[in-house]
C-alpha cells in the first residue's frame, strides 16, 4: 500500500480530482489517499493559505497529486505553487507535450517531447526584485549556480537514458546573457560529456521558439532555465491541442508533486465540464516516478483509446460529455 498526499484545491481542482480518483480507484493500484487543504479552501478552513499539517503530510509521504490552487490577489506568498517548490526543493519541474487524437492541436504532425525545466534558480528566485523611487527604473536579479544546473541536466540526461530517448536539447540564451545563461551552458557541456549514448545538441531559445512550430519533431527532450521552460512549455502545450492535456511533475530529492499545467479555471468552475485528463496524465507520471510503469502507460492507453473513440469528451475538445462521464469512459477502457 502505497500513501499518497492528495489535495483537491481550488475551482476546477475537486471536480477534477473526483474524476481522475475515480479512475485511479477502477485500476486498483493499492493507493490510499491522505487528504490535505491548500490554497483558498485552506485560507476558509485553517486561516492559512499552506498549513503546517499540509507540509507534513507531504514530507512523510513523498508524493503529492495536487488540482490546481488559487493564489489570492495580494498578500501572502506569491504563488503557493513557488511557495511549495521552493519549500521541498522541487528542481525539476518535467512537461511532456505529446500528440494525442482528435485534439485541437493546429498541426497533424507527431510531437512527443518532455520540457525539463530548471525550477527553483534563474529569474524566479523572487530575490532583488526593485522599483526606483521614481518608479522610473526596475531592477530584477537573476541566479545561475552551478550546482543548480548541474542536476538539472543531470537530471534531463538521466530520464533520456531511463526512457529510451536519444537526444537532449539544451535551450539557452548564451550569446547575450553570458554569465547566467553562460554558466548554464557550459555546465551542461561539462554533463553532457558523462552521456556519450544520448546525442546533444544546443539551441538559443529564440531560434528554439521557431523551430518548435515549424519542426517540432527534431526535439526529444529538452533542458533549459526556469523562465525559458515556463515559457517554452506552454509553447509545447499549445502545438498538442491545449491545457487540458498538458501535465507536469515537480520532481526534487525528497518529494515530488505531480498536477496539471493549468489552473482553476473559474470560469468553468463548478460546471462539470472540465477536462480531467491534464491531472490524469500527471497521475501517470506520478505512476511512472513509483516505478510502475506498466499501470502509467495502462492509464495513458485508455486515455488514447478514449479520445481515439471521441467517447464523452469535454466541450474543450469538442465534444458534449462532463468530466465525470469522460472519467466513466476512461475507466471503462482501462
Ligand atoms: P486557467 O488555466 O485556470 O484557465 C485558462 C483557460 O483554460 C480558462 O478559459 C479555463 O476555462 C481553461 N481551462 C483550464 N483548465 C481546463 C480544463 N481542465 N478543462 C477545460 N478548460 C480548462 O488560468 P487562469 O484563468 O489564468 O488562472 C486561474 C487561477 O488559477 C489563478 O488564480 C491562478 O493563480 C491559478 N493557477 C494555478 C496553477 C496551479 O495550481 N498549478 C497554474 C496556473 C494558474
Ligand atoms: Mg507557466
């Protein structure tokens, strides 16, 4: 038996997270689940956007499957998903974009690629961020550590090798941010030396950008810093037909947070129309990070199957059914 934290957030996150437990529960995986609040449901119940029994929940267990949380308009932290990154040093932050049938995506072509973003250095360490009195001049710092990129790369090489892929991107901006950008560069080459089976190759992120959307198929997996790979996956998103397929995992040494790239959606919020499958395919990662692969590729599978049948999908995809019979379809393919 494995025990997961489960947080079922906010707007959208609870119908969401009903319909992707739904399906976990069809597969019988000997999962139990230990139920925290976070993010506004937390604030009305506990006082507190990020309870100390929340964090405690998720040292002990390791593992998180988290709907997505809304961050209040001022006060507080930033952002509670910064906030929990930075408090169980979730480096890396891992996107696939893969094509799936019958999405909404502008191109036919096949795009399986895995963004592998730095997630806790560059542009988002929330340090040196200042107005001139005049509010005239803004001043933001950004940090590089070689550390930090060292096993981010590492890290990218290292699912490159575990899953069957054969080449790295590194994406940077080198040539104009030469100690930041630079220092991640040459750190890369340095790992990259240690992977002779994995082919790499380095891109500056603006020709990345379009090559992306013109030839999106040259990439396999790709590595970067935390601001490229916020931006470039949600690029990748968009070429695979939208956020509500789109899954990420935060991955650090002694925790991992698996969820879907998008929000709350308040706008759809209580409707029961929104798309599970971005947090069920972050379940699959989590499966996948568990070691048990058979069962995420089981799960992905009766995704595919579903969309192939075009079986009950959400309006996002086109179709008439609500999250819960889309679930019910998913479950019945597994
Ligand atoms: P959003 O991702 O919630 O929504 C953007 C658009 O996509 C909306 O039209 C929404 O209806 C649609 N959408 C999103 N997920 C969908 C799904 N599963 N099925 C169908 N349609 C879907 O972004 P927005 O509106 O900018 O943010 C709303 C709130 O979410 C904010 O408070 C923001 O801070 C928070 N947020 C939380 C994240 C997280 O917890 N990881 C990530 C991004 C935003
Ligand atoms: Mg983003």
């Amino acid at each position: 038996m494995t025990t997961i934290t489960v947080i079922r957030g906010d707007g959208i996150g609870p119908e969401i997270m009903d319909a992707t437990l739904y399906v976990l529960d069809a597969m019988q995986l000997g999962l139990s689940y230990e139920f925290a609040d976070a993010g506004m449901v937390a604030l009305e119940k506990h006082g507190e956007l990020l309870p100390e029994a929340t964090l405690e929940s998720i040292r002990k267990n390791r593992i998180a499957l988290k709907s997505p949380l809304t961050t209040p308009v001022g006060g507080g932290f930033s952002s509670i998903n910064v906030e929990l990154r930075k408090r169980f040093d979730l480096y890396a932050n891992v996107r696939p974009a893969r094509s799936f049938p019958n999405t909404k995506a502008r191109f036919p072509g096949h795009v399986d690629l895995i963004t592998v973003r730095e997630n806790t250095e560059g542009a988002y360490i929330g340090e040196g961020q200042s107005v001139s009195e005049d509010g005239e001049t803004a001043v933001l710092t950004q940090k590089v550590t070689r550390k930090g990129s060292e096993r981010i790369v590492r890290y990218a090489f290292d699912l490159a090798r575990k899953t069957g892929r054969k080449k790295v991107t590194v994406v940077h901006k080198a040539n104009i941010l030469k100690s930041t950008s630079g220092l991640f560069l040459k750190t890369a080459r340095e790992v990259a030396a240690q992977y002779p089976d994995i082919e790499c190759n380095e891109m500056i992120v603006d020709n990345a950008c379009m090559q992306l959307v013109m030839r999106p198929e040259q990439f396999d997996v790709i590595v970067t810093t935390n601001l490229f790979g916020d931006i470039i996956s949600d690029l990748c998103a968009g070429l695979v037909g939208g956020l509500g397929l789109a899954p990420g995992a935060n991955i650090g040494t002694d925790a991992a947070i698996f969820e879907a790239v998008h929000g709350s959606a308040p706008d759809i919020a209580g409707k029961g129309i929104a798309n599970p499958c971005a947090l069920l395919l972050g379940a699959g990662q989590m499966l996948d990070h568990l070691g048990r692969t058979d069962q995420a590729e089981r799960l992905r599978g009766a995704i595919v199957a579903t969309l192939e049948a075009k079986d009950s999908l959400t309006p996002d995809l086109g179709g008439t059914g609500t999250t819960q019979t889309f679930a019910k379809a998913i479950a019945s393919r597994l």
